[in-house]
C-alpha cells in the first residue's frame, strides 16, 4: 500500500488561507479607534471609523482616552505603531474576501514580507559562496574531531546561545541563517535533522517565549500596558531556566537515542536523502582547514556578531542585517579569491535554494492581509477580552495563556500583539486584582507557547528549509509541549496567588 504524502508547508498555508477567508464570511466586521503619535509634529492621530483628528501629545489626552500609558512612551518612541484604544470597538458592515481577494493574498503578503524574504534570500547566497570556498567542509571536519565524544555539548551550546539571543532581541527571523549551516554539524555528529532542528527553533521559541529585555515583546507590551518593563523581570527570569532546563533535557534525550539507534530518528526514512542534501556523504573531510579557510570562517562568523550588535544597540532592522550578510558575502569572495562571474553565478544559486522558503513567509503574511482586509481581527481580540468577566485571578490568568495562544494565530507579530492588545487587555487585570505585569506575562508565554506549532508564524519556513514534514514535527514537540504548557500554567497561577 502506497503511503501517503504529507502536504508541503506552502499547501498547508493555502489551506489556512482559504479557512479565513471563509471565516471573514461568518465573523462580524468590527474595529477598535487606533492611535498614533507624530513626531514631526508632537500630536496623536485618533483614527475612528468615519474621521481622523489631531489631538495634543498629552498626558491629559490619554487619560481622556482611557488610556494608562505615560506620554513619554509615545515621545522618546517606545511605542511607534498606532495602539487600540480601549472601549472604542464598533461593528461595521461586513467586508467579505472573495476568491479574488484570495488569490492576491500571497502577492500582497510577499510584497508586505519583502524585508524578511530578502533576508533570506541573501543568506542563501552567502552560505552559496561559503559552501564554494570549502570553509563549511573543512570546520565542520574540524569541529566533529574536537566535539568526538562530547557531542551532547553541541546541542547545550547552541540551544542556550540561540535562547540568549531569543529573550534579548526577540532573534526569530534571523535564525533561517542558522539551519542551512548548523544542520550539517549535527549530521555529523552523528544526530539527525532534528535534533539540529530543534536546537535552533526551540532555543529561538523559548528565548523569545520568555523574553527578559526583548525590546520587541517584553519592553513595548509593558509600556503598552502602562507599566514599566522590569515590573515582574524576575518571574520571566525563572521561567526562561526552567523552560530552557526542560527543552535542552527533552532534546539530549531524543538525540541520545538517535545516536545509539539511527532507526529510533522519527525521520529515519529520509536519512539519505537529508545526508545527500545537507552535503555529507560528498562532504570533504580531507580539507585542510588553512589559514585562509580560517579567515573565511572569522569573516563569515563576524557577519551574526555584527547583526546582533548592530539589532541590539544601533536600532538596525532588515536592510541593515541584509546589508551586513551581502557585505560578508563580497568579502569572503575576495579573500577566497573567487572569480565575479562564479561569485555571481554560485550566490543566484546560494539564494535560489531558499526561495521556497521565502514564498512560505509571504504567503503566512497574506494570511494576515486577510483577515486585516476582511476586519475581523479586532472583532476576535474585542470577543476574547469579553470572554473573562466574573473570573477568580487564578483561572482568569490561564484563561488568558489560551487567548493569546490563541490570538498569535491571527496575530503572529509579537510586537503588533503587544500594541493591539496590550491597552484593551491591561486594563482587565485591575478587576480581578491582579498586576499588569501578569497580562504581559500571558501575552508571552501564550504566544511563545503556540509558536512552536503555529502555522502562521516561522516553523513552516524553518521546515522546508530542513525538508521535514509538518506532521513529524508535531509528532516531536507535542510531549515537550504538553510539558511546558503544564509547567507554565503552575508558575502563572503561583505567581497570582
């Protein structure tokens, strides 16, 4: 009997796709009143219905607005994207997407998500003119010769560098860099796919789930909610150790059995086939790891030290992070001393490996588009903060891990959450008694938590890359994830009472 095939993740999105463009048929059309601050001008936008109008950039403004957000978040530009305003939700006529609208959806989403794909794309160049100069051959021959019998460390190292990446600047987007070129060190460490899969994902997911200073989560939801960002930082810091405790154990333990059993591996059967893609069974373990080799590895490892410096303190975003892996590319082709037209033709090709994995982001983002089109993201977040009324603070606090783990479905941007909900959601914490700081806590740890399946958000992309089916990955996480639910929920309604 002929097995059957699980479907490619872009499939898998179109589905998703068609499922919420009949869901903007049957959810009413509704929208919040946003609000924006100017800077050139140092006024807010009241973006209603029917009309915008400037207002004063007061304290004065906010309170009016019910809104218990300092001024001063607004001004030195911790919050930049327009915020819902609370009790401002109206219903409007219903604004259906059509099978048109459906089909331009994954146009406009890469179009949106342009930034991102050409990140990726010229990541797959870079590693194109690294795999040509033989520096991936001959340090991963060298590295499998120093890690020999201390493999485990591998999957220690770079899960808890991923996490510390995670939980300081929200590093999501920029892993995609790392599967391509972690993926073969696994592989011959004698692991599987995914064990290296998981290491990087997981260390990104926890990290980001239990950011600590995360400017794009932790640090804007907190303003977003009126308080300030170190409010509830030492609960954060315990569930990032026990989180990250937890994963690195679940993985050891996976990758221990695969080590001793390769037939045990949940991808066994395409054990080959990922040995071939990923270069090891053509990999050259006689490359002598010269002194230009060295330098190669040096600039190339340079371009992530200098993108994680430039997103933490010089405020970079896509184009300068794009920059810096095009300008590391150009160099290592000169000290590799590459010809320009191989240096062209190995870089299209580099990048053309990765352009599935680029279409799988834009067409998560006209996921978005649609529901955004259709106006009914603000009719689920007004619905989901009605859903609470009359709660005791302990059930209240988990009923909210679900709606954001819910709501990050819709809603994959971590950062847009925080500014959406944050001044709707917030203020629900104060009838039940409770601190803010719980609310930005949920937002995280429901958000995070669904991440790791959540088919709007990366995982679809980092799976292609990796060429492993959905459905396996479900079939690995779903243990861990039960676990962290579980833990999570017990420290959320501890640190309630």
């Amino acid at each position: 009997m002929k097995k059957l095939k699980f479907p490619t993740a872009q499939t898998i999105l179109i589905f998703i796709a068609v499922f919420v463009t009949f869901l903007t048929w049957v959810v009413p059309a509704g929208k919040y009143d946003s609000l924006a601050y100017n800077a050139t001008s140092n006024t807010f936008t009241k973006t209603g219905i029917e009309e915008s109008v400037e207002l004063p950039a007061t304290q004065e403004t906010l309170e009016n607005l019910n809104i218990k957000i300092p001024v001063q978040k607004f001004t030195s530009g911790d919050i930049y994207k327009p915020i819902g305003i609370p009790n401002t939700y109206k219903k409007l006529d219903s604004k259906p997407q059509g099978l048109l609208d459906l089909a331009k959806s994954p146009i406009k989403g890469i179009i949106a998500a342009a930034d991102i794909i050409f990140l990726i794309l010229i990541i797959g160049g870079l590693i194109g003119i690294m795999n040509l100069t033989g520096a991936f051959d001959a340090g991963i021959s060298w590295m499998a010769k120093i890690l020999k019998g201390r493999e485990f460390i591998l999957i220690i190292l770079v899960t808890t560098l991923i996490a510390a990446g995670g939980t300081t600047f929200g590093l999501a987007e920029e892993t995609m860099a790392f599967y391509p070129i972690l993926i073969p060190v696994f592989l011959a460490a004698k692991y599987d796919a995914m064990v290296g899969l998981a290491c990087i994902f997981l260390g990104s997911g926890i990290g980001s789930m239990c950011s600590t200073i995360n400017p794009f989560s932790t640090i804007i939801a907190s303003d977003a909610a009126g308080i300030n960002w170190t409010t509830g930082l030492n609960n954060r810091v315990i569930m990032l150790v026990v989180c990250l405790t937890i994963t690195i154990l679940y993985i050891l333990r996976y990758a221990k059995r695969v080590k001793a059993d390769p037939s045990k591996s949940l991808i066994y059967d395409q054990k080959e086939a990922l040995e071939k893609l990923f270069g090891i069974n053509t990999m050259n373990t006689t490359t002598e790891f010269t002194n230009r080799l060295r330098l190669i590895t040096v600039v190339f490892s340079l371009c992530f030290v200098v993108m994680i410096y430039g997103v933490s303190f010089l405020s970079w975003w896509f184009v300068e992070m794009t920059t810096t892996f095009l300008v590391g590319a150009i160099l290592i082709g000169m000290i590799g001393k590459i010809k320009e037209s191989v240096f062209v033709e190995e870089f299209a090709k580099g990048a053309a490996s990765l352009l599935s994995v680029a279409f799988i982001v834009g067409i998560a983002r006209g996921v978005t588009i649609l529901m955004e089109d259709g106006l009914i993201s603000d009719t689920i977040l007004y619905h989901a903060s009605t859903i609470t009324e009359g709660m005791n603070k302990g059930v209240f606090t988990n009923v909210m891990l679900f709606i954001y783990g819910g709501l990050s479905f819709f809603m994959p941007s971590s950062s847009g959450m925080a500014v959406l909900t944050m001044p709707i959601m917030s203020p629900l914490a104060d009838t039940v008694n409770i601190g803010r700081e719980t609310i930005v806590d949920t937002y995280q740890y429901g958000m995070g938590l669904f991440y790791l399946i959540n088919p709007t958000g990366l995982i679809l992309a980092a799976l292609a890359i990796v060429k492993i089916g959905f459905n396996k990955w479900v079939q690995f996480i779903m243990p861990l994830l039960i676990l962290l639910l579980i833990t999570t929920m017990i420290l959320l309604t501890i640190s309630v009472y």
